[in-house]
C-alpha cells in the first residue's frame, strides 16, 4: 500500500492540513486505490504547508502547499506514482532547503509519525538511554559537559554544569523539569519537538533523570500549544506501557515518572525559578539566588531546569558521544542550533544548523528575504528581549560571545524579520508596554520602569516635533530608566527589556525624532 | 460581580477539585480542570478551593487574578485570542486586530452582545512562520487576513 504523509503540526494545520488529509482520503476511497495515510510532524518548510509527501522506491517525494481543491488534480496527474504536475518538489531529501541544514536534534522531525513508538525506536530512538543505562551517572554528566551543550533556552549556561550540581546534591528526591513554557514570539522549535517528535523530549529528560538521581519530571507547558498537549499526552501513555517510563525503566531497576503540567499564560513563568513557584501552585513571582534550583529547586529539592531543546539533544549526545556533537560549531558555541525563521520572510521555518552561520544566510539563503519584497529593515534576534539589529549587522555569525559582543542575543534563536514599513519607536514602546503586562511585580524596576517606559515613549511621540527641549529631555529619560532595569531588575523579563529598547533607539534614532549624529556620539 | 452558583455546578467544582486535590501543586490544576468545566473560574469557588487545598482564599484569588489564562467571569460561546506579539506585528496584526474589534464590535475582553465571541488578546501561538496568527478556541490559524478572520468568526457563529 501506498504511503501518504500529511503533516499533524500545529502550522501545518492552521494552513488546513486537516482538511487535505481528510479530501485525500475521500479521493482515493472514491477511485478505489488503497493508500496508508501517515500524519507525521513538520519537515519546516513552513510556507510549503500543507506539505504533502509520497513514499516511493527512490524515497519520499513531495508536493506543496496542497489545499483540498488541489487533490482530484493530483490524483489525475497520478502524484502516488511521482505523475508530473505543478505542486510537485521532487525527492524531499534533495530540496536544498533541508540538504543544506545540520539536523541533530531535529534528526527525526517530520520524517516519523510523532505518536507511534515503533517509528521512533526504528529511526535510533533510545540508542542514547540503552548506552546511559550502561554508565553511572557521573559517567553521563561528563558526557553531556565534554559535548559542550550549552542551555538552548537563552541563558546559554553549561547543561553538564548544571546536572553536575544537582548529581552532587544529596537528598531523597530529586526533580528533572522541562521548560516548555516558549513564551518568545518568533519561537516555536519546542513546539515542533513536542508535537512532532515527543519522544526525544521524553528520552532525553530520563536520561537526565538516570544521570543525576532524579525519579519525577515535569514538562511545564504553556497553555497556548493545545496540540503539543495532547501528542505528549499520548507519547507519554505509550512510552509507560512500553516499560521506557515507570518504576522499572527497560529492566534496569530505575525509575523515572514524567507528567504535563499546564501553565496558564505568564510569560515570566519561563524564567526558572518563577516557573518552579508555579508548579509548586503559587503565584509565578520570580524568587532570589542563590539559593540556585540545582541546590533548593521545585518543592526545595534539587531540581535540574532545562528547556525543551536541550533536553532534546540530550539523546543524540549519549548515542553519538560528546565529540561527534562538539565537533560541530565555532568557538564556545558547540553543536547547532534550531533557528526559527519568522515574521515578515517569504520562506519561513525551522533551520538547524551548527554555529557560525550568519544572519543574512538565514533571512536570504533560507528566508528568501522579506514577504512582502521590500527591504528587510530590522531583525529581532532572541525573541521580545532581545536586541533588534539594523543592515550593517546582518553578517554577525550565530555565536552566543559574536552576539554578546554587538549587545545583542541569541536567545532561543527565533529570528524575526521587519521590512522598512516597521516604525521602530513603536516597537520600543511595545516592548516596554510588555514587559508591564507581563512583569511578576515582585521588583519596581521592573513592575514601574515598565509603565514609565510606555509613558515616557508616548511623550517622545508627541514631542518629536513640536518640543525639541523636552524631547531630549526624555530621550534621555529612556536611557536612565533603561539602565535601572538592567541593573536594578530581579530577572531577564526586566533586566533585558532595554535591549529591544535602546537597541531601536540606538540603530534607528530617526524613528525616534533624532538624526542619525546625535546618537553616534 | 456575584453569582449564585447552581447546586449542579457546585458539584461540578467539588469533582474538580476532588480529582485533582492530592496532586503535588494541585493549585493549578484544579483551576485548570473547573475552567475547563464551566469557562471560568468563579470567585464563589475559592472558598471551597482553599479549604480543600488548606490555603486561603486570599492565596487563591491571587494565584487566579496573576495568571492571564484563568478568567474570572462566564465568557462568550467561542473564545477568539489574536497574537499581538512582534513576529505577527510584522506582518499585520495591527490591521488585524482593528478590523476583527470593529467587524464584533467590541474590545478585547470583552464578549458580543449575542454571546457568541469573546475576544482576546494573546502573545505567541507559536505559529510565527505563518504570521499574524489567531486561535478559535483550539484551532489554530495562521496567515490570517481579514477575509479569512470573517470566515472563521463566521464559521463559528454557526457552528452550535
């Protein structure tokens, strides 16, 4: 029988994937020809989706973007035998949009069906938890820290550190906890791990747990991802029948339980400790370090606090061993890093690469450049904490010190793209105005600088041209207000507003009312 | 605004919070499981939600009041959420959001007089690569315009 893939991610679906799969299905039952319908995950060519594919003896094929009024044509044309016609793409292996990626962590994404644990087990799932099995747990933590792996939340810090810590932590429980809670705007590679290939998250959060003693996980996971709910769900379910979760995980006498907590649309609840308080059931109030998670975590238990890419990578580095994922990369930046390609690009999607690409590779070689085919003016990197960065920038290499050193960051790695419509005080003053929406309010440079800021951006509105003393007046305002949240806040949401803030300001001062020389100086 | 809960709802509540009490962290939870019952979570419910958790009524209207997601009043039969955060900025959501609060006739948090639609805003759907996105309940939708926003309103008005 004839293999047919219609993906079942959330993008693929909110462009109609559902609806083709359902017209495909009724075409051949009408012409009597017997197919396998396959929902899988999402390769990542975003702007191709509904991306259709057909297995064939030289491998997948695909068409793209199938709308359900394409499907009587495709079968006319005989797409389930490679039949020529306009959607098709040819072998999916060969678009140089994925040849030209270096897919590790998202190895497996959109080639399986996410749900079904024979397919992960038949593409090298839990190759890395049989060899984890097999080491002690310091064993394993070497692993992870030689690899290099560094947090692919945003902070960048050393994951093998970190489980160091929590391994060295005596006590009777132990916690492993996902941050699944993606709140950046221009992410979603959590997303697609969690929808499209949920058991590497799985896998690699018991690895963490065998590493450092840890028998409970939590995956916190933001409210807005109904779908990554319910596929981890059932990912979940099936890997506990199957003996990978539970009391006795493959035989070897360790346990590790795993359960989805639903967060409820806080954004600072992807700040660590914040999202610890609200698993513990409390208000998401960011607390103080130390004492660090790794030492007094969830429940004042040692807790290791991954998001969901690194833990995601966690399964390869224990198959493939810590130099074959550090031999990928530049300088302290090892292995590669999803990019999540967004905002105004005519070809958005999921890029993995290793460190080192530039920015104007992304948005041009893969993004295709703006959708709307005017210039590309600004790019945020990192998502609403982050720096925006003009032209001049676009050739910095993807590197956490190469970004530090221009004042920005990498963050999460979600690139969002304006073109030159973008009013770039407006976006200053959104960014103030979420970070008072957003803020916990346990300190003021946050709870109040926030709200001066969406103030004082206003008064910069009005003033542009009218009041050219008070206008400096609160340009210069912004700047003091900007450096007392970055150094007077208790966490990244406050303490990294200014980036976006003085980074517009900064590389865009005409947006703000002042020529390009009063802000070089 | 204070309602009279109904005996039947009432239970509704005591079953959420009974399925949900033992749980490490059952705060969440629980106010999870009684919104997804009844559509929000109703001040006359902290009560027996404190008692229940040996909390305060005070620990949990805050916890309610700190979350956007709990919402503290009944809402329209469909909740429709917009992205207002900058991937979808970038390609319109502005427009969007105009043309979606004049077509209903409303703000955001706020529901149309038929009881049909509340709308809301929200910050990432995770959809980025297909801006501006928008969420009906639980479908998501992306590249959304205003034509295809009247299709989906009016897709849901008459859905039951």
């Amino acid at each position: 029988m004839i293999k047919v893939y219609v993906p079942r991610d959330s993008t693929a679906l909110s462009l109609g994937a559902d609806k083709t799969a359902a017209a495909i299905v009724a075409e051949a039952q009408k012409r009597n020809i017997q197919i396998e319908l396959i929902r899988n995950g999402s390769r990542g060519l975003f702007w191709l989706e509904p991306f259709v594919e057909v297995a064939t003896e030289k491998g997948r094929v695909a068409f793209a973007p199938v709308q359900p009024k394409d499907v009587p044509g495709l079968f006319d044309a005989d797409f389930l035998h490679s039949g020529a016609h306009p959607l098709y793409l040819g072998l999916t292996e060969e678009l140089s949009w994925l040849k030209k990626q270096q897919r590790l962590t998202f190895a497996r994404v959109g080639i399986t069906d996410p749900v079904s644990l024979q397919d992960y087990i038949a593409h090298d799932g839990y190759k890395g938890l049989a060899n984890a099995l097999n080491m002690s747990g310091a064993d394993i933590v070497k692993v992870v820290t030689d690899s290099g792996l560094r947090g692919r939340g945003g902070a960048a810090f050393p994951t093998g550190i970190k489980w160091n810590t929590v391994l060295n932590a005596p006590a009777e429980q132990k916690y492993i906890v996902c941050n699944a809670d993606e709140g950046d705007s221009g992410t979603y590679s959590d997303r697609m791990v969690m929808e499209d290939d949920p058991y590497v998250l799985i896998e690699g959060m018991t690895i963490a747990g065998v590493a450092v003693g840890a028998t409970q996980g939590y995956i916190y996971l933001r409210s807005e991802y109904p779908h990554a709910l319910k596929v981890l769900n059932e990912a979940i379910e099936k890997a506990t029948q199957a003996g990978y979760l539970g009391d006795n995980i493959c035989g070897s006498g360790k346990a590790f339980h795993l359960e989805v907590r639903r967060a409820a649309g806080a954004y600072v609840c992807g700040e660590e400790t914040s999202l610890l308080e609200s698993l513990e059931g409390k208000r998401g109030l960011v607390r103080f370090k130390p004492p660090l998670p790794a030492i007094e975590g969830l429940f004042g238990k040692p807790t290791v606090v991954n998001n969901v890419i690194s833990l995601a990578t966690i399964p390869i580095i224990l198959d493939k061993g810590a130099q074959f994922y550090a031999d990928y990369g530049m300088g302290r930046s090892r292995g590669t890093l999803p990019i999540q390609l967004a905002g105004n690009l005519k070809q958005g999607g999921l890029v993995e690469l290793a460190f080192g690409a530039t920015l104007r590779e992304l948005l041009y070689d893969f993004g295709g450049g703006s959708a709307t085919g005017k210039p590309i003016r600004a790019v945020q990197v990192g998502g609403p904490l982050g720096a925006y960065l003009p032209e001049s920038q676009f050739d910095t290499p993807l590197d956490y010190e190469e970004f530090s050193k221009i004042w920005a960051v990498l963050g999460h790695g979600g690139i969002v793209a304006f073109d030159e419509t973008v009013d770039m005080a407006k976006m200053a003053r959104y960014a103030f105005e979420f970070c008072a929406i957003e803020s916990c309010g346990k300190c003021t440079p946050c709870r109040i600088g926030s709200t001066r800021g969406v103030e004082v951006m206003d008064k910069i509105a009005a003033s542009k041209q009218e009041n050219p003393s008070s206008h400096a007046k609160h340009i210069q305002l912004v700047r003091d207000l900007s450096d007392t949240m970055l150094n007077g806040s208790l966490c990244a949401l406050g303490g990294m507003t200014p980036y976006p803030v003085l980074s517009a300001l900064n590389h865009f001062p005409e947006d703000f009312g002042l020529n390009k020389k009063e802000v070089a100086a | 605004m204070t309602t009279v809960l109904t005996s039947q709802e009432n239970a509704r509540i005591d079953a959420c919070i009974e399925a949900h009490r033992k749980m490490p962290g059952a705060l969440l939870p629980v106010l999870h499981a009684i919104q997804n019952d009844l559509g929000y979570v109703p001040e006359e419910a902290y009560p027996q939600i404190a008692h229940a958790l040996a909390l305060s009524v005070a620990e949990v209207h805050g916890v309610v009041t700190f979350y956007h997601h709990f919402r503290r009043h009944p809402v329209g039969k469909h909740v429709l959420q917009i992205c207002r955060a900058e991937s979808c900025q970038a390609m319109g959501a502005e427009k969007l959001e105009a043309h979606v609060k004049s077509a209903l006739g409303i703000d955001y948090h706020q529901t149309t007089a038929d009881g049909a639609i509340t709308l809301e805003p929200v910050y990432c759907l995770g959809n980025c690569a297909c801006s501006p996105a928008v969420l009906m309940d639980e479908e998501l939708y992306g590249r959304v315009d205003s034509q295809k926003i009247e299709a989906i309103i009016h897709e849901a008005r008459v859905s039951a």
